[in-house]
C-alpha cells in the first residue's frame, strides 16, 4: 500500500513507520511511505493514482472531491493544528481579548501560509475578508520564519511544528492559538481512494487499529513517542518534538459529530472562497463504518 503524508510531527505517520515501534506488525501488505510538502500537493498523487491513501487536512480532500475524485475520510487524528504566529511587536489575543482586533493589526500588511487550498489558507482567508491584508503562500512552511525575520511577512500561520521552529529561530510567539482561530477544526484524518474501502477493508481496519494505538501512545507517553519522533525525522532534538506536542495536544483517530460538524462548516467557506463549485454533503466526504468498528467509545480529543 502506498501511503502519502506530511512532515507534520505529531502524525502518527512517524509513529507507525518508525522501526522501533510495533504497531504496524499485524498489518500484511507492505507499507511505501511518501513524503509531500502539502496537503494539496498529495491531492495530485491521489488523483494520478500513486497513493492509496493519506494524511491529510480535509479542505484540500473537499476540493478534490468536488473535482471528482473519488476518496473517503476513513478516521480522524488531531483537531486544532492551526496556529498564528508574528513578533513581539504586535499584541496578541491574551493582549487584545478579540480576534478580529488581533488581525485588524496587520491591515496594509502581507501573511504567510502553506499552498493555497490547504487548510491553512481556507482558515486565514476566511478571517481576514475585507481587512486590506495579503496572503502569500508558500510550498513549505519552512519559509515562512524566514520570510517573517526579512519582513516579506508580518505573520505567519501553520502547525503547531511552525511555531515551535519560529520561536526558536526568530524569537516570535503564537499570536493566536489554535482553539480560537477555527474551533475543533480538522487538521488532518486518514484518507483512502474509495475503491480501497471495497477492495481492502480488512487493511483499512488493521491499519486504523495501529493508527488509534499510536494516538494513544502520544496522547499518554508523549515523551517516549517524541524519542520515536525525533528519530524518524533526524537532527531535531525530543524538547522540540515535546514542545509541539504541547502547542495542541488533541489527538484521536475517531469521527466524533464535533469533528465532522466543523469540517462541514467549511463547505460554505470554500464555495465563497472560489474552491467549490458544488454542495458537498457529508456522506461524500467521510465513510463512518471502519472508524467505528475500531474506535466505538467516545472520542479522546
């Protein structure tokens, strides 16, 4: 099975493929990692047919969908993966109290974000429609601290993983946090070309058995799954895989209606926005059975 995901360290991607974990062992087909820099980029290797299934927030999957690819959120995996960050120079929420006076800062301004389409994007353009505020997207959001210390930006918005890295290069700070940009939002489930889900139940099950373990193991040993982390990724040390861990630690692999609630909130977003032509409805984005098989208690985000 070929798998697509992103270089987002608190994915259980790192978890599940590292060789000093065994969660994958029950698993019989063989398991080729790819890595891309967005969630829009692995919408192309789903659509020429180069992976089987993906890591991935969900704006982008809407908008294939909507294009006509044929894909099913199969589970969940972290909610609240969207953060904002500037330097000291400007007030943050815990200054200001209100959203909108925190972005009103920035009017006349450009900000930085991954590829347009990514959730990102959709979360940022949405808050700041009729502010006079530029958005420059970026292919990785590596680019984004450096773009901010040379001032091409005055913020930036991205993972959790973006604010760690920024605070440590340039001295920056989270302007705004996760939970308040776009509540419970999706930052990334577990997606499968449809016909996997008639042509490989029995791996999609096995595969979310292992990915609801490896939740757990960094919901309850988050030190001992940054070791695993850390040691996938090379040359980052485990106090910044902690420290992202920390920024938003929600992670499940279920589809509670909270989770699937606010994916559906951008269905609006997205069509104002110029991404969608047609009304999506839930049952073309999610597929319930798998997820629910594997996770039936409640969610743990």
């Amino acid at each position: 099975m070929n798998i697509g995901y992103l270089s987002t360290i608190y994915h259980t991607s790192f978890i599940l493929k590292s060789p000093e974990t065994n969660f994958c062992d029950p698993i019989d087909d063989e398991l080729n990692w790819t890595l891309f820099p967005t969630g829009p980029a692995m919408m192309e290797a789903f659509k020429s047919g180069d992976i089987d299934l993906g890591y991935i927030g969900l704006p982008p999957v809407m908008i294939g969908v909507d294009k006509g690819l044929k894909l099913k959120c199969v589970a969940g995996g972290h909610v609240e993966g969207t953060v904002m960050i500037s330097k000291d120079s400007f007030s943050s929420l815990d200054d200001l109290n209100n959203v909108d006076d925190v972005l009103k800062q920035f009017e006349g301004k450009n900000i930085g974000t991954p590829a347009q389409g990514s959730i990102h994007d959709v979360i940022i353009r949405d808050l700041i429609q009729d502010m006079g505020i530029s958005i420059i997207n970026y292919p990785w959001a590596d680019f984004i601290p450096q773009a901010m210390q040379s001032d091409e930006i005055a913020a930036g918005l991205g993972t959790p993983a973006l604010a760690t890295v920024a605070s440590r290069e340039i001295d920056s700070k989270i302007i705004i946090p996760s939970s308040k940009l776009w509540p419970y939002n999706p930052s990334y489930g577990i997606v499968v070309r449809e016909e996997l889900i008639n042509q490989g139940p029995d791996f999609i099950k096995h595969f979310l058995t292992a990915h609801e373990a490896a939740c757990n193991f960094l919901r309850n040993q988050p030190h001992d799954a940054a070791d695993v982390a850390a040691g996938e990724l090379g040359g980052i040390d485990r106090d910044f895989v902690l420290e992202t861990f920390q920024i938003s630690p929600r992670y499940c692999a279920s589809l509670p209606e909270e989770y699937i609630r606010s994916t559906m909130d951008f269905v609006p977003v997205l069509q104002k926005l110029g991404y969608l032509e047609k009304e999506i409805k839930k049952e073309d984005i999610f597929d319930l059975k798998f997820i629910q098989e594997v996770h039936p208690e409640p969610s743990h985000y």
